[in-house]
C-alpha cells in the first residue's frame, strides 16, 4: 500500500509548483524503489490539483475526492510503465485523471447525453497540464493507428485503459515477458514516430 500523506481531514492547500525534473525524478524514484518519501512529494503536488481539475470537470466534492484517491493510487501502481520520452509526469497524471472520471461516469446509472464536453479539459480548468494531457491523448492515439494491430491493442489497453502489465497479459492470453517485450518495441516505434516538439 502507498504512504497516505494527506493525513487527517485537514484540506488540501496547493503547494508551489515543482519543477518538471523534480516530479521526473520523484516519479521515477517511486518506479525504481517504491521511494515513498518521493510519492509524498508527488502526493502533495498533485493531489489539490487532480481534484480541482476534476471537481471543474463536475465532479462534487465527495466524488473528486475517491477519484483523486484512485488516479494517486494508480500512479503508485503504475510509475514503472511511465515513460518519460513519451510525456511529461503532469501530462501523464492528468491523462489518468481524464480516464478515472470517464470510468465514473460510464459506471454511473445515469449518464449525461453528451460526454464529450464535460470531459474535454479546457485551460481555465487545468492550468498547468490537464489541456496537455488531451492534446498528447489524441496525437498519442493517432500515432497508435499507425502500429501494427498487435502492438496496438497492447498499448490502448496500457495507456488509455490503465491496464497492469499483467492485466494485459490475461486480456490477451499471452506470457507476461511476451508483452513486456511487445510494449517495449512498440514504445520504441512511437518513439520514432513523435517528434521532439510533439512531447508534452
């Protein structure tokens, strides 16, 4: 289980903002060595800021909370397969945030008619990296398309459904090495595809 560095219910007050190279760091800290001082870190800067973003999405208060618990989870969970050449850490959070609250919004009995507008982060609601991390979204799907089918159903169920490594591998009855090997490649062809000034 991650840290809780929250605490209490004392509410959330938006620290100043770290610098892209120390999130990097940090996130890559927790990737390596489950570094829980490095996830407080990253706790504090972005857990204010997932939930104004998604409160501004329309999420209530109660609900951006469990959202924001879940993306911080996640990000624990998940630091290894963050891939620092595809995007930047904030791009990378946002991106899972986007996704948690379309999940809510799927499971909940009643959905809006339109789920395009809500959801679409806008510069007022984000403003460090939520907009970015629609933008990457939509290049990082079209360069998808580009890929084999294989490699392409991998990476669609890694980076836009949030699916473990092993979640795949079950998915797709494959051995685990399998598609680790198979992500790793097809990492590397998107690499070749985005260009420098493409990344968030």
């Amino acid at each position: 289980m991650p840290p809780h560095p929250a605490g209490g219910a004392e509410p959330f007050r938006s620290p100043p903002a770290a610098g892209a190279a120390e999130l990097a760091a940090d996130l890559i800290a927790v990737a390596r060595d489950s570094d829980r001082q490095a996830f407080a870190r990253l706790f504090r800067h972005f857990a204010p800021r997932v939930k104004a973003y998604l409160m501004r999405l329309g999420s209530d208060d109660a609900a951006a909370e469990d959202l924001m618990q879940d993306v911080m989870l996640t990000v624990w969970r998940r630091a290894p397969t963050y891939d620092p050449g595809l995007a930047g850490v904030s791009t990378w959070v946002f991106t899972i945030a986007r996704n948690r609250r379309i999940d809510a919004l799927r499971r909940a009995p009643r959905l809006p008619a339109d789920l395009d507008d809500p959801l679409r982060p806008t510069a007022a609601a984000t403003p460090e990296a939520a907009a970015d991390a629609q933008q990457w979204e939509d290049k990082m799907s079209a360069a998808i398309a580009t890929l084999p089918a294989e490699q392409a159903a991998m990476l669609r169920l890694a980076y836009f459904d949030d699916r473990s490594h092993s979640d795949i591998a079950t998915a797709l009855d494959l051995p685990l090495g399998t598609v680790k090997s198979r992500l790793r490649l097809a990492i590397g062809r998107l690499r070749a595809i985005f260009k420098p000034e493409d990344k968030p």
